[in-house]
C-alpha cells in the first residue's frame, strides 16, 4: 500500500492500516472486505495476494 486506508466489513471501515504495512488472515472472504482511502485526496493502491482452500 502506498497511503494509509481504513478497513472493515461495508458498514464499518474503522480499522486502520498505515503505508507500506501487511495485513494477514487466516481466513478473509472478499466479499466482505471493504476498503477506503484514510485522508481525503489520496488514491492509496491495495494489493492482494492469498490462496484457495480446495476441498
């Protein structure tokens, strides 16, 4: 990440994630992983990278 975002669930983003950090789950369905900007006026950029369970 490249600027400070806040996270949640979609009716709450109050987590806090600074730039440069890793964030790491056990378990994480996107679906319900939402995102936002901390400070207005920065495009702050996510990247992801996980694995699928295979059953």
């Amino acid at each position: 990440m490249d600027a400070d975002i806040k996270y949640g669930n979609g009716d709450l983003q109050e987590a806090t994630a600074s730039a440069n950090s890793v964030l790491t789950f056990k378990k994480l369905n996107l679906k319900y992983f939402f995102v936002k900007n901390a400070t207005a006026g920065s495009n702050a950029k996510l990247a992801i990278v996980g694995t699928m369970e295979v059953k």
